[in-house]
C-alpha cells in the first residue's frame, strides 16, 4: 500500500480537507500535534485508532505539498 492511500477525501467529511483513513481526524490536527512537540506515542495514546503509518503518511503528505516548483518573473 502506498503511505498516501492513507489520506482521503471527502466533499461530505472535514469540509473536503485531507483526512486519514476516512476518520475524522485531519491531516492538519495531527501536524499540529507533531509541530507542538508531541511524540508518536503520546498521538497514538491520544487516538488510539490512529495506526503508526498514519502518522508517516500524514508527513509523507506534507512533503509531497510544499515539493512544487515556484516560477519567478524574470
């Protein structure tokens, strides 16, 4: 399984933001517990139906979106 399989989306879920796994949890809150300095145990302690490879897919996600080529007026 690709990592980003994990991510879904949803028109009906989340206002349509990426989610994991159809769950109701958003790509955002878990880079948001990741960007205040919880540990991948302390967020699956937190959410218990949270798998190890969510937490990677959530950040494969994130690299894949700020990995864009900026163009520049010359």
């Amino acid at each position: 399984m690709n990592p980003l399989d994990r991510i879904t989306f949803d028109a009906a879920q989340c206002g349509g933001r990426p989610c994991i796994r159809h769950l109701r949890i958003r790509v955002k809150d878990v880079l948001d517990l990741l960007a205040a300095g919880a540990s991948h145990e302390e967020i699956l302690t937190d959410y218990p139906y949270l798998e190890p490879e969510d937490i990677s897919a959530v950040l494969a996600y994130a690299a894949a979106q700020v990995d864009h080529l900026i163009l520049r007026a010359a």
